[in-house]
C-alpha cells in the first residue's frame, strides 16, 4: 500500500497487494502490482493497450475465470475482507460494480430496460426502484428522452452512458470503469468524465478507472498508477503525475526541452522500468 495515499486518506476500500495474474497456467501477465483505493476517491490506471489495467479490474470484480485467467500471488481485500473467491455477484451485493470496456448493453433492449437490470441482485420495492431511475436520468437526462430507445440503436456515448447508469443502479461504493473514453468523440469524453465527477463528489461514490488518455484522467483523478508490461512503474497525485516531465513527453506527448533521439528514448524505457 503506498504511504502518502494512507496518509491522506486512511480509510482505505480497496487494497491490491503484490498480485499476479496468469491466463490459461502459462501466460504471466500481472506482476506483482500493487494499488488502493481511498474512500470517496477517483484513482487512475494508466498505461498502454496491453499494460495489464483490464487484467487488474477483472481480477478485483473476479471476472477472470471467464477468460481462463488467475490470480496466483498476492491478495484483494475491499473493506477489508478478503475478496478473491467471492462471486462477481457477490461483489456487486458488496457495492462493487464493473463498467466494461467496450459499452456493453443488451442491444435487444430498451434504455430503460438495460437500466432496470443494474438492479436485479436489490431487493428493492417499486418506489425505490423508481426512485433508482429518477437518479439516473438526473445524472444522463439524454437517457430519459431516450428511455424507450432499443439500445443496439443508440450512439456510442448514449451506451456509455447506459452502462454507468445501469452500475449506478446497483447503488454500488465503488464503481471499475474500463476505457470510458474508447471510441468516443472529444466532447461526449469530457461529458462522461463531468458524470463520473459528479457522482464522486454527490453521491460518494469511489472510482477505480483504467484509461488510455492519461491527459483527461488525471485530470479528474486524485491519484494515478501508470501500468507498463504488467507491473505498476510509477505512481502519484494525479496533480503531480501531469506535471512529472517524463509523464508529461512518454505518456501525455508533451517535452519541454529539445527533441530527444530515439537512443534516449530506448534509455528512458529501460529505467523507467526500475522506477517504482
């Protein structure tokens, strides 16, 4: 666990402790990665397509064993209790939600329909189902103009937005958000970040988040891990993350000093591989 983020916040959710991860008993893809998670805070995971951030959420939410992937080393506990043979509904029962990569949505469906599946595992009356509903549409009110919309139909922001609505009524503590930003255009990204925002600070609900576009998630994290091969390279502040130089030219495209030769590219890959 990293001692400045218990420091700031001592009341941890989730803890990943030094976990691996192999996928069909030969194929080591996590390496001992380490992450938490503080109440009511947004943490970030960063890296490159192949990094290991899918792996890391899907070992939290026990989602592996449908891609034939294990945990072997290290443990995850989420208030606490040990979590890694708990059932993905079991999780969810617990306040832990998955939003996956990709938008998944019945595409048969209806918005409204998609949304009321999120609460399928609360037993729950009518009116606190409805109730359920008013607050996701408060949060996506494109969804309620398009509740009577067969989901497969919608554009890729509104089935993004679905699928966060449809965790949302799961009334989870702790949302995994998988690639939020994938395929979107520029300004429903930043749309779906306000939302993510919004529910943080509203409703207190804790992010996980891995992404690609390490420009946009940190800025709205408070804390970010930068995944490289497996293995967690850096972490911080998202603040200090954005303002890091090495963060800033290797994973934001931003160097404030000259061009540097792809010799010192090759340099810099290799150390900051050591850097933990």
């Amino acid at each position: 666990m990293n001692a400045s983020v218990e420091a700031a916040a001592p009341n941890i959710l989730l803890n990943v402790n030094g976990i691996e991860v192999i996928y069909n008993h030969v194929i080591l893809v996590l390496k001992g990665v380490s992450l938490c998670v503080p109440e009511g805070k947004v943490v970030a995971l960063l890296g490159a397509n192949g990094a290991g951030k899918t792996t890391t959420l899907r070992a939290v939410s026990n989602l592996l064993k449908a891609e034939r992937g294990d945990v072997t080393k290290g443990n995850i506990d989420y208030r606490g209790e040990r979590i890694e043979r708990l059932t993905p509904a079991d999780l969810v029962k617990r306040g832990v939600v998955q939003v996956m990569e990709g938008r998944h949505c019945f595409a048969h469906l209806t918005i409204e329909e998609n949304l009321l599946t999120g609460a399928y595992t609360r037993n729950i009356s009518r009116g606190e189902l409805n109730a359920s509903l008013d607050k996701v549409y408060q949060y996506f009110p494109r969804l309620k103009q398009r509740r009577g919309s067969q989901s497969g139909y919608t554009s890729g922001g509104e089935q993004q937005m679905t699928a966060i609505g449809r965790a949302l009524m799961a009334n989870p503590n702790m949302i995994l958000l998988d690639e939020p930003s994938m395929g979107l255009a520029p300004q429903i990204v930043e749309e779906i970040f306000e939302i993510v925002r919004d529910l943080n600070q509203r409703e207190g609900v804790s992010f996980l988040l891995a992404e690609q576009n390490t420009n946009i998630a940190l800025r709205y994290a408070d804390y970010g891990y930068i995944l490289e091969n497996g293995r967690v390279m850096m972490d911080g502040a998202a603040k200090a993350l954005a303002e890091n130089e090495d963060v800033k030219e290797f994973y934001l495209g931003v160097s404030s000093g000259e061009r540097k030769s792809f010799r010192d590219n090759k340099f810099y890959r290799r150390r900051k591989r050591w850097l933990a």
